[in-house]
C-alpha cells in the first residue's frame, strides 16, 4: 500500500538523511509517481480502468494534493513530524 510506504519512507529519510521533513516528504511523493503512472498504464491495458470515474478521482487527487501542498509547506515541520511518528 503506497500509503503505507510513505507513513515509512517519511520518517526513515527524516532519520537517516540530512533532509528536512518538506523535503521527505516531496522526495517520498516524487518517487511513488512513476510507480503510480506505470501501475494506471498496466491496469489500463488489463482493461481494469474505469474511464467513467478516473478522471473525477484524479481530479480530486490534484486538488487535493495542490491544496494540501500549499498549506502544508505553511505548516510548522514539529506538527508535520507528528503526523508521521
């Protein structure tokens, strides 16, 4: 589960590497795109899409992470942190 495996990488880039918990989290987020895109092709071709539905989520999903990464570059790093320990 990509939710997962960000709830982990997040923590263990903060630990582990120099980086600051805004530039985990983008990290995270830049890495889990081209999985995200070649998994959507694969699904797509295995005719397992729903052309009726996706572009709404998708929608949904831009919104919400542009909105979601405006406010949580405002965010103090301490509360960030919290969400994910």
């Amino acid at each position: 589960n990509r939710n997962l495996l960000g709830a982990v990488v997040v923590p263990a880039l903060t630990l582990f590497t120099p980086m600051d918990h805004y530039s985990a989290l983008g990290t995270s987020l830049t890495a889990m795109s081209l999985p995200a895109l070649v998994g959507t092709v694969t699904h797509y071709q295995a005719g397992n899409l729903n052309l009726r539905v996706a572009p709404f989520l998708a929608l949904g999903s831009i919104v919400g992470a542009y909105g979601g990464g405006k406010i949580g570059v405002q965010v103090d790093e301490d509360y960030l942190r919290f969400g994910f320990s």
